[in-house]
C-alpha cells in the first residue's frame, strides 16, 4: 500500500516566490498534519485537518501561510511571498481516528528560499 | 520553546554498547510516542506508552514511562549500526495533537 506522498520532494526558490507543497495522505485516513522541521526548532506542527476541516492552526506562523484540504486525498500548504527563513523540510503525516493512533508520515519536501 | 527536553542531544557509541536516552517535560501528558527518523525521510513510530510506569520491549529497545507521565526513556541494548538514526520523542494532552522534543542524534560505529 502506498504511504504518505508529498510533492515535490526538493524545492529550491527565490524570496518573494509563491511555493506550493503537496500531500496525499493514506487512504482512509481522515486526520492530516502539516509539520516544519529545522535543526534550530526541531519538528513543528504547523495546521491539522479532520475530515478536511482545519482544526487547530495555532501554528501557522503569520498570514503568509496557508493550507487547504480540498477532498479526503489532498492538501496543499502554500507559502506566498516565501522568505529564506522558510527554508526547512515540511513534512505531511495523516492517521485515523482514536486516541493514540500512529502517525504516518510522508518523506517530506526540502524547501530551500534563496 | 520545546516542551519536551530530549537528552543528550548528541551520542555516539561502539557496535554492541548500550545507550539511553531521556525524555523529560514538566507537563503531564495522557501517551507518549517515541519515534525513529532515518536520513531524507520522515519519521517512524516505534512505540506508544499510556501508562505511569509503562515499561514495553521491542526487540533490543526497552522504553520506559515515568510514574507521573511526565518523562519517558529509550534504552537500546547491544546496539546495532542499524539503530543509528535521530530518536524523537512526542507527547499528547489526550487530542491528536503531537508535542516533539529536539531529538537525539545516535551514530553507532561499526
């Protein structure tokens, strides 16, 4: 079966540029994270989603962030205008519910902003 | 601001040494996760522990969960160069929310 897909897996852009990461999660799955991980902050929980409705987005750091669930098998965050301290792997992970479920994660996406 | 303090931060050891690692918060939480995360991928569930001192075994790895549920250990017997990777650890407040700590960094040499 196949797991958590995220695209593309390397970006690499300039400041001021729109960028656009996308995920599909397991299918099934009706809970879908958004992480940032850098070697300063560790792993972060930016915006979750149950079925497709954003529940918590307390992490989101400022309004140049945004995420959307469309359907069950797609989310996309998007970062407009991006800066160089966006720079960091974004990671996709989705479960199902009851509490203490795993989460599965994709391999993630390297954003690099130039 | 990480709520969960991982230590060492840093470890590296000899084939067949043991090593533990800690996972400490002044929080109490209902589970805690400990996760395994290898080079350009994402990370791994290893196990999940509930219970104040919740002890569980997975192969040559023992995880341990404090009494009060508010620290948690990784303790890996014989180690193997397969259980090099980035350890993390992640509690919940009883929602689906996940906390991570920094990570410890494991290199076992050969």
């Amino acid at each position: 079966d196949a797991g958590v897909i995220q695209s593309p897996r390397h970006e690499v852009t300039e400041m001021g540029q729109e960028v656009t990461l996308r995920c599909k999660p397991i299918s099934g799955h009706d809970y879908l994270f958004w992480y940032r991980q850098t070697m300063m902050r560790g792993l972060e929980l930016l915006i979750y989603f149950n079925n497709n409705v954003p529940i918590d987005d307390s992490g989101m750091p400022e309004d140049r962030f945004s995420a959307k669930m469309p359907n069950a098998s797609f989310s996309t965050l998007k970062i407009q205008p991006s800066e160089p301290r966006d720079s960091a792997v974004y990671f996709c992970a989705s479960r199902t519910s009851g509490v203490n479920n795993e989460q599965f994660f994709g391999p993630g996406t390297r954003l690099t902003v130039l | 601001t990480q709520l969960l303090e991982q230590s060492p931060q840093f470890l590296s050891i000899q084939e067949g040494e043991n090593l533990t690692v800690y996972c400490n918060s002044s929080s109490v939480f209902s589970s805690l996760q400990w996760y395994r995360q290898e080079p350009g991928e994402g990370p791994v569930l290893l196990v999940t522990v509930v219970t104040g001192g919740e002890v569980k075994k997975l192969k040559r790895l023992t995880f341990q969960f404090g009494d009060a549920r508010k620290d948690s250990s990784l303790h890996i017997t014989a180690a193997q160069p397969g259980d090099t990777g980035l350890y993390l650890c992640a509690g919940s407040y009883n929602d689906y929310k996940l906390s991570f700590g920094a990570g410890t960094t494991v290199t076992v040499r050969a």
